[in-house]
C-alpha cells in the first residue's frame, strides 16, 4: 500500500516571503506544492488568508493581484477559521495571536506546521503531545523532505 501524502499547514510568514521572493526556503516549498506532488499535500487557514491579504494591502498593495493569481496556482486547502471556544480550549501555551494558527492545523490534521515565526513557536517544538511538528521552512526542505522522499520510495 502506498504511503500517505504528508499534510503540510503553511503559516502566513512562509506564504508571504514565498510570493515575494525569487529565492529562498519559503519559495521553494511553494515552487514544490505548485507541482501537485502526490506526496505532499498543503493548506493554510483562513485565519491566514485574512492575516495574509491585510498585510498585503497595507504594506504592498501593488503585488495582491499577483498574490491572488500565485494563491490559486497552490490549490491549498483552506481551512476553517478556528471557533472562539476552539481558540480557548487550546491547552498548550501560546501567543494568542499564534492559537488560530496552531488550531486550525491541528483542525486540519497536519503532520507538520511550517512557520517561519521563531520567536512564539520555537517553545512548542518541544511539546510531545502536539498532533503536528513544528518546524521551520529550511527544516522543511532538509531534513524533513528527504526524509518523506525516502519513504515514498519504500
């Protein structure tokens, strides 16, 4: 039987610089999930979406019609905006701008969230009992990649 596709959430701070950007790790994850690779299959949250596209407007308004054509070429799942009840249960401790980014992959059933954002997630990459790993764009690409690549081949 062939092994399941990892399911990749994707953090605004990975989207953002991914579409801006010639370069870089967050560019080459989004240049991998544009070639609908049975392996690999992504989403952001809706509570991304709406970080993302505010930001956009406020900061470069000039490039969201760029944004907005890049975003469907991704066919990312979008996922759910978490429910305020669902943002107060979470039990681990978080940011609270951070909790409807890590409910909505947990929402989603992530195997991994990849964020760029050191400062608020660095301290649950150790939590044992997350439902998902936590890892930055550069961790994305090698170790983890490789490691999915391996095992596709098994």
């Amino acid at each position: 039987m062939a092994a399941r596709a990892a399911k990749v959430f994707l953090d605004s701070n990975v989207l953002i610089p991914g579409f801006i950007s010639e370069v870089g790790p967050s560019r080459r994850i989004l240049e991998l999930l544009s070639r609908d690779l049975p392996f690999l299959c992504a989403a952001t949250g809706r509570y991304n979406i709406i970080e993302i596209e505010r930001n956009i407007a406020k900061k470069a308004p000039g490039i969201l019609p760029t944004y907005m054509e890049q975003i469907k070429k991704l066919a990312l799942t979008v996922v759910p905006a978490p429910t305020e009840a669902e943002v107060e249960a979470w039990p681990w401790p978080a940011a609270r701008k951070d909790v409807p980014v890590l409910v909505s992959a947990q929402n989603w059933g992530a195997d991994f969230l990849i964020t760029g954002d050191k400062k608020d997630f660095e301290g649950l990459k150790a939590v044992a009992e997350l439902p998902f790993r936590i890892i930055s764009p550069a961790e994305f690409l090698d170790p983890v990649l490789p490691d999915l690549l391996g095992r596709m081949r098994k």
